[in-house]
C-alpha cells in the first residue's frame, strides 16, 4: 500500500485528534477575538494549503460575516505593497510552517498592525515561531508527497476557527466530522472497481460550487500531481460563461454534488452534459433526486452542506491514489516534486 493510502485512511484518527486537541483554543480564541473586534480576515497559503484557504473563505464569510480575501504573496514578497492590517486577522496556513514567502506575509502584517495566526501541523517550524498564536494540525507526519490527511486537518480547524468567530458552526457538529470522514472511506472498494474505467483519461473537469468550490481545486490538484492528468476546475456557474465548449462527447467530467444550495445549479448543469453526451462523474450524498450521469458514487451519510468538504474530498483522494496504480504510477513520488516546496 502507498503512503499516499496510509495517510488516507489515518483522516479518521488525525481529525479526532486535531478535535479534541484545539476544541478548547477555539474557545479561547472566541474570547480573544472579542477583545481585538476583527473587521477583516486575510488567509495566505500556497498549494493544497491555498485551497484550504478558499474552503475558509466559503465558510468564514458564511459564518461569521466578516470579509475574508485570499493573499497574493507575490504583492509583499516582490512588490513589497504597505498594507494597512489594523483590525485585520492575517491567517498563514501551511504543512511544514516553512513557506518563505507566506511567512514573509505574516511578519509583514504583523508589523503593520495585524494579528497573526499560523495553521500548521509543525509545532516548531518558522511560521509557528512567528505568529502571535497558532492552531496546530495534529495529522502526524506527512510522509507522502501528495498531501490528503494534511489538508482535511487544516480544514478541522478552520472549522474550528470559524465556531470561535461566529454562531453558525457549532463545536458539537464539528465533533461528527471524524465519523463521517470515516464513513467516507467505505467507498474503498467501489472506487478501487470503478477507476478502471478511468485508466486511459488524459484530461478532465472537476465541476463544484459554494463550500465545496475548493474541493474542486483539491480533486484536481491531486490528479495532476499523481495521475498526470491535465485537470481543469471551476465553479459550476464560471464553467457555463465558456469552459463548456469544451465538452465533446465522452469528455471526463467530475461533479460534486453534496445536498443543499448548490444542488440545483448542479443538477442542470448534469443534465446539461448528458444532452451533450459528456462523461460524468457525480459524487453525491442525494438519491431520489440525483440527475442522471454515466457514473455516480453515493458518499454515505445524510450530511449538511456546510459539514461536506471533509467526506466529500476523501472518496476523490481514494480516486486519485487508485487510478495512479492503474496507470502504473506511483503516488509516492510523483516527478518534480518534494513535500517543501519555498517560494518567494
């Protein structure tokens, strides 16, 4: 078994573990950020990270009603701008704590008035250092280059980053996440049969929208990384304003489809990809109402929208880790890459 599926069916643990390892920071974060009155969070994070970051961008704003913008590095570490971060929460998120130019973002904001929080599953790496205070993933060592248990903890606490800053996310929902996500991995042995079917795709599309956006960016990015699939991802609003033009008959398309808001628009537009004879890929908790598509997969649970990045993610990471074997690849090292990547 690779690392890449190690780390995968170790989520469970690691969640639980993270869980009841912060669950009391949070409530004494929700104290703190009483007392600073924050009027805007800032995230900055590159790679997998960066999509957690947007996953917090969904939830923060929907929760809390704060603003939330994305950081672009680059506009401190090469055009050092003089950003005013007064009443701002500056949030670096990474694996390793070692991201050069995010941990240049976080001093930069901190001398420029704001408070700065590291999420990290590092307890003593450089971001860890430097922040005012940090979150820690408790995922235990990544070991494999593709990271999966190491992104899902950094969604656990941004989670609970959000149940300290606002009302809508509760710890005690929060506190089902592990058991869902070890719900999720009983779709091992159906995804093992149906990437088979998947063992000579180049490209493809990963299609979601709302808190589940940046799954489609996390679903690709694993594709890509281990697969060597070249893996386009869009909300399914933005893939209707030109994307579908690319969609020919038997064209790859992956949708996820979690019950709630975003269900309807994604359900034309599935039904839109069937007239066009597009070959689809629906991961859904829904049944009656699930549209039609070439092939589905039922992700386990009755799960509330908001609680569905976590289960839905992980029957995609099994996806990734399975269609590399088929193609005869292995996850473990994909070319190109390390586990520290430093930028500036």
């Amino acid at each position: 078994m690779s690392l890449m599926m190690d780390e995968i069916f170790e989520q469970p643990r690691a969640l639980e573990r993270t869980f009841r390892a912060e669950r009391e920071h949070a409530a004494d974060f929700r104290r703190l950020s009483r007392h600073r009155n924050f009027r805007l969070i800032v995230l900055v994070a590159r790679g997998t990270s960066d999509n957690a970051a947007t996953f917090g961008r969904y939830l923060l704003e929907i929760a809390t009603g704060i603003p939330v913008s994305l950081a672009a590095p680059s506009v401190h570490t090469l055009y050092h701008a003089r950003l005013d971060f007064r009443q701002a929460l500056v949030v670096g998120i990474s694996q390793s704590g070692e991201g050069t130019d995010i941990n240049m973002v976080l001093r930069s904001a901190r001398r420029r008035g704001a408070y700065t929080l590291a999420i990290t599953n590092e307890a003593r790496s450089t971001m860890a250092s430097l922040a005012d205070d940090v979150f820690l993933v408790r995922a235990g060592r990544q070991r494999s280059v593709a990271a999966t248990k190491t992104y899902t903890g950094q969604l656990m606490v941004l989670y609970l980053l959000t149940a300290a800053l606002g009302s809508h996310v509760t710890l005690e929902s929060i506190s089902e996440i592990p058991g869902r996500a070890k719900q999720a991995l009983r779709l091992e042995e159906e995804l093992r049969e149906l990437v088979e079917r998947y063992r000579y795709m180049r490209v493809c599309t990963v299609v979601a929208r709302g808190i589940n956006y940046a799954n489609a960016f996390e679903l690709a990015l694993k594709l890509m990384e281990t697969c060597y699939v070249v893996a386009e991802r869009f909300s399914s609003a933005d893939f209707r304003h030109g994307p579908i033009a690319l969609i020919e008959r038997d064209f790859p398309v992956i949708l996820l489809m979690p019950p709630g808001r975003t269900f309807r628009d994604l359900a034309r537009l599935a039904e839109r990809l069937d007239e066009l004879r597009a070959e689809t890929l629906v991961f859904s908790s829904e049944g009656a109402r699930l549209p039609r598509a070439t092939r589905s997969v039922r992700v386990p649970g009755e799960i509330p929208e908001i609680y569905s990045p976590i289960p839905y993610i992980i029957p995609g990471q099994l996806f990734a880790a399975f269609l590399a074997e088929v193609k005869g690849l292995d996850p473990d090292k994909p070319r190109s890459l390390h586990i520290v990547t430093r930028t500036v």
